[in-house]
C-alpha cells in the first residue's frame, strides 16, 4: 500500500473527524458542558466516523476492508491515549485563556496528534 495514498486519505477523513469533533465539542460546551466531558464526546463522536472511514478506505486491502473487533479494541486503546492527551492541552488552554480560546485551541491540538495517530494507526491498528 502507497504511504502516499493512505497519507492522502488520511488527510482527507482526519479534516472530517476534526469538523464533526469541533463542531459537537463547541456546541456541547456552548450549552453548558465542562470542557473536558465536551471533548470527549466530541472525540468519541470523531471516532467512530474516523475508524469506519479509515478501516474501509485509508488502511484498506485490495482484496478488501480493515474494521473488525480485533482491530476496533486496538483502536480504542489508541484512542484513549490520544483523547488523554487532547483533553489535558484543551482543557489547559480553556483554564489559562477562556473557553473561547479553547475552541480556536482544539483544532490546533488535534492536528499535532493527527501525525502521531497516523504513525501509530498504521502500525499498531490496520496492521
């Protein structure tokens, strides 16, 4: 498989887990959630668009998807590092700057994890 081709397309559904994740993490602290239950469901709302679209497209065989549970409980772990790591830089920049700078933070902080996840998803994950 093309490291360029799964880059690309990691690119591409990263930008759209990074817009469902902001958008529910904004509107959801908007109304009043905490910032670090916010973020989370924001990143868990993300998550679950991301493994779909990055098992049967990104990381995807020729003869076929990548999903599975095998693979979706290796996901998880993953994905709690990384939404341990998010939350403690969202919630830092919400404590020291305001919530509003918060939201501006979080696509910021989202993409200097996405280069590490895309290491650790290709080896660790759709392996």
């Amino acid at each position: 498989m093309s490291l360029i081709r799964q880059s690309g397309s990691y690119l591409i559904v990263g930008l759209l887990q990074l817009l469902l994740d902001w958008v529910v993490f904004v509107s959801a602290t908007a109304l009043g959630m905490a910032v670090v239950p916010g973020n989370v469901v924001g990143r868990a709302s993300g998550m679950l668009l991301g493994f779909w679209l990055n098992g049967r497209y990104t990381f995807a065989r020729a003869d076929g998807r990548r999903l599975g549970w095998k693979r979706f409980a290796r996901f998880i772990g993953l994905w709690g590092v990384m939404t341990l790591a998010s939350t403690v830089l969202v919630a830092a920049a919400d404590h020291a700057l305001g919530l509003q700078y918060a939201w501006l933070a979080k696509p910021l902080v989202e993409g200097g994890l996405a280069a590490v996840s895309f290491l650790l998803m290709r080896w660790l994950v759709f392996r």
